[in-house]
C-alpha cells in the first residue's frame, strides 16, 4: 500500500513544483506586462518647452552652424596683421664662371712696355746703358711672359648648402578686399543666427502642433468612447422596447447601425490618438511615450490689435536674414571693386644660417612692393557687374520677405481671432446640444419619439464637441503662428496663463 502511495504522492509533489514555478514565472513577469498596460507618462507644456531644445537635432546643428560662423568672422579680424613663416632647404649646386682674360693681358701688356720706354729716360751715363740692356732683355721676355696667361680663366665650385629662413609679408593696402572679407564673414554669422531663430520658432509651432494636437486625439478617444457608451444604451433599450412590443424591429436596427458607426468612429479615434502620441515622443525624444497634461486655452478677450504684430516685422528672423544676406551682396560688391585698386605689402626675410649661405644671397633683405593688376584673363567688369545684380537681387529679396511676414501675420491673426471667436459661440450650442440629447433619450425611453431622433441628437452633440474642440486646438496654433511670425514666441507661456477658457478633459 506505501508503495503504492508513493508515486501519488510524487505526483502531488511534482505538480505542486510545477504550479509553483509557473506561480513565480507569473510574477516575474507581471511588472512587463503591468509596464505595457500602464498609460504614458503626462507632460505639461512648459516641461515639453524646456525639452524640446534638448531634444532636437536640428536645433543643436543650427547652434553649431552659428558658431562656427562666428569663430570665422573672428578668424577674419587679424587679416591686417604680418604672415611669419620659417622655412628649412637643403640646396646642392654647381657653379661654373668664365672669365675673358685676352683684353685684360693686351692692356697689361702695353703698359709694361710703355712703363719699360719710359724707364730708360730716367737715367744717364752708365746707368742709362744698363738699365737700356735690362729694359731690353724684359722687354724681349714679355711676350712669353704673358703668352702664358689664358685668355680665358674657368672656375666651377660645386657645395651643399643648409639655408634656414624666416619670411613676413603684411598687408599695407588692398583696395577694400580686407574690409569686404570681413563685412562678408559677419553677414554669415547673422544669416545663421536668423536661421537658428527661424528654426527655433518653427519648432514652438510644431510643439504646438504635436502638443495640443496630441490633446486633442486623447479627447477624442474619450468622447467618442462616451458617445459608444451611450449607443450601447441605446441599443439595449431598444431591443427592451421591442421586447415590449412598444419599438418596431427597424427601429432597433437603426439603433444598432449607429453603434457600430459609433464603435468604428471610436476605433479610428484611438489610432489617431496612437499617432498623436508617437508624434509627440518622436518630437521630443521620449522612446517611453508621453501624454499631454496642460488643456486647451481660449482667451474670452480679443487678441491685441493686429498693428502691434506687424510693428515686429523687420525683427523676423526671415527679415533679418534678408537684411544679412543683402549686407553680403555689397560686400560681394566691395571685393569686387577691389580687383581695380592696387595693392601694397611689406614684406622681409632672414638667413639663419649667413655662414652657409650661397654667394649671391644676401643676410636679410626688408621692403615695400607695390602691385597693381593692368591686364587680368578674369574680365573684373563683368564680374562687378554681376555683384551689383546679386546686391539688387538680396535687396527685392529682403523688401518680398518683408511682406511675406506681414501677410503671415495677418493671416494668423485672423485665423486665430476667428477660432476665438467660434469657440465662444460653440459653447452655448453645447449647452444646448447636451439638453436636446437629454430630452431625447427620456422621450425615446417612453416611446414618444423615433430612433433617427435620438441618432441625430446624438450626432449634433459629438458634431459639437468635435467642433468645440477643433476650434480650441485651432486658436492655440494659430496664436503660436501668430507669434513666431512676429518673432515673439517667448509671449506663449504668458498668454497661456492669462487664459480664461479651458478646454478640460471630461466635457
């Protein structure tokens, strides 16, 4: 009998081992699964804002576009100063001169002579016949003398030089190419630092987009999950009414229809606001996934006048790059003009090493050179013809970003104004929306009114919400472009809040 028992009671044992390593399993892995059904984290807006230029690369790229422009507008601000270099040759040569030595012995030899002619007349007597025989016998050996010097003496010397230098040459004059340089280096810098403030105001307004865009999706789900919610009690008062004999089965099914548009309504909500959110996370660089926590907002006051927005045209970022790409046309033109002008350098150069320098070369020379270009296979006309055209050019171009920006700005005004405005007025159909639908539903529970009643209630009420919303989302990205067109996008927060309508999660 125990032996019987025993492999019963190893069973038990073995499935009480195994329940347990699957009870264990379950819990290790119930804080991942917990983990994926928990909601993303909320953000509010202000913390999105503090992100956001953390978060974006093209910001960060557009930072260093900026200083790099400025390191080389400051490399540009010693163009003036002398150019050293040192440099080290190592020179093998060969030198041969010839010499013509015949006009040079023909001369000496005349003179001898005459000096010998002469020399006889000095004495007399005794002396004078010595000296007349000396003179003679000279005289007679000359040409022998002298006969044996070449006409032509060659040296040649062969030697390895070591020559170390030291060089400076430093600009005197140019002709305004120095200035141009310079002018156009610092147009560079303020090109980029318009870029970077056109690109960081593009990117408050896709945060906006992204933020209460986000928002909007999440609100979406909720209310067409409510307006799901309330189909479904619809639907199955419906069918108690038809149990009833009150409700005709047609009735019943146009209930029905609507809650199955209802439920595809609420599943394409849901993957919106699955899109909105990525979109979100995407932007601001948070793989986890995040939702949005601060509400839509609505001013009850109109914005401020329209004229106080365009007073900020020409401190638009595209304005002010315009005026630094039009500061680099004429600088294009200042180098232009001077290709006309002459040029002027000081320049000087020391031999380190005199005690092995070639024959020829001199210790240390110093000096000023003038240059000036007469002839050039570079037609320089044509070439300052075409900087005038690109400075004319950056000139239409700053005057067209001008009124672009100011079309803009009107337009967002507008846009926003009007999504203001729309908001206030959809309030009281929402009011009104709510109270239809609940007169609906308490006349349909009785039987007094058909279902198509109770759908278009129902209809009007979410038509409403969408639109409230719409318009809410609508004002908050128009205020954004409103104030990124003006090159005020820092006045957000402070309109954000002084906002007096929110649009909060449950409607």
């Amino acid at each position: 009998m125990a032996t019987a028992d025993q492999p019963a009671v190893g069973g038990k044992r073995r499935r009480h081992w195994r329940d347990g390593a699957l009870f264990a399993a379950l819990l290790a892995s119930a804080p991942r699964v917990l983990a994926q059904d928990a909601p993303p984290p909320s953000l509010s807006f202000q913390a999105a804002l503090a992100r956001l230029d953390r978060a974006s690369p093209g910001l960060s790229g557009e930072g260093h576009a900026v200083r790099a422009s400025e390191d080389l507008a400051a490399a540009t601000r010693t163009l003036r100063r002398p150019v050293v270099t040192a440099s080290a040759s190592v020179i093998e040569y060969q030198k041969t001169l010839s010499v013509d030595l015949s006009e040079p012995k023909a001369d000496a030899l005349g003179a001898t002579n005459g000096f010998l002619d002469q020399l006889g007349g000095q004495f007399s007597g005794t002396s004078a016949q010595i000296v007349a025989q000396v003179t003679q016998r000279i005289g007679a050996a000359l040409p022998r003398l002298f006969g044996a010097i070449p006409d032509t003496l060659e040296v040649q010397t062969r030697d390895t030089v070591f020559r170390p230098a030291i060089t400076a040459a430093m600009p005197l004059y140019t002709g305004g190419a120095i200035p141009a340089v310079q002018k156009g280096a610092d147009a560079a810098v303020g090109i980029a630092r318009a870029r970077q403030a056109g690109g960081q105001d593009l990117s408050r307004v896709n945060l906006v987009r992204a933020y209460f865009g986000q928002k909007v999706a999440a609100q979406l789900t909720v209310s067409t999950r409510e307006q799901l919610d309330a189909f479904d009690r619809h639907l199955a008062d419906a069918r108690k009414l038809e149990a009833e004999g009150v409700l005709a089965h047609a009735r019943v099914l146009e209930v029905e229809v609507a809650r199955n548009t209802a439920q595809r309504a609420h599943e394409h909500a849901r993957s919106e606001e699955a899109i909105a959110t990525d979109t979100l996370a995407r932007l601001l660089d948070q793989p986890a996934g995040i939702t949005a926590s601060t509400p839509l907002f609505v001013h009850s006051e109109p914005l401020p006048p329209l004229q106080r927005f365009l007073d900020g045209v020409d401190q638009s970022p595209r304005a002010e790059g315009a005026d630094a790409a039009k500061s680099a046309a004429q600088a294009g033109v200042d180098l232009a003009r001077s290709r006309y002008r002459p040029q002027a350098f000081a320049f000087g150069s020391y031999n380190a090493n005199r005690d092995n320098a070639l024959p020829t070369e001199p210790d240390w020379i110093a000096g000023v050179s003038l240059r000036m270009t007469l002839l050039s296979n570079f037609d320089r006309r044509k070439a300052l013809s075409a900087a005038r055209e690109n400075e004319a050019a950056a000139a239409d171009a700053a005057a067209q970003a001008r009124r672009d920006v100011a079309g803009e700005i009107v337009r967002a005004w507008n846009i926003a104004e009007a999504a203001r405005r729309s908001f206030l007025l959809l309030d009281a159909n929402l009011a009104a929306a709510r109270e239809n639908l609940r007169v609906q539903q308490l006349s349909f529970r009785e039987g007094e009114v058909a279902s198509s009643s109770l759908i278009d209630a129902e209809a009007a009420l979410a038509t409403v919400r969408t639109q409230r919303l719409a318009a809410a989302y609508e004002y908050d990205l128009g205020l954004m472009a409103l104030l990124a067109a003006s090159h005020r996008v820092d006045a957000y927060s402070d309109f954000m809040a002084r906002a007096d309508r929110h649009v909060e999660d449950q409607q």
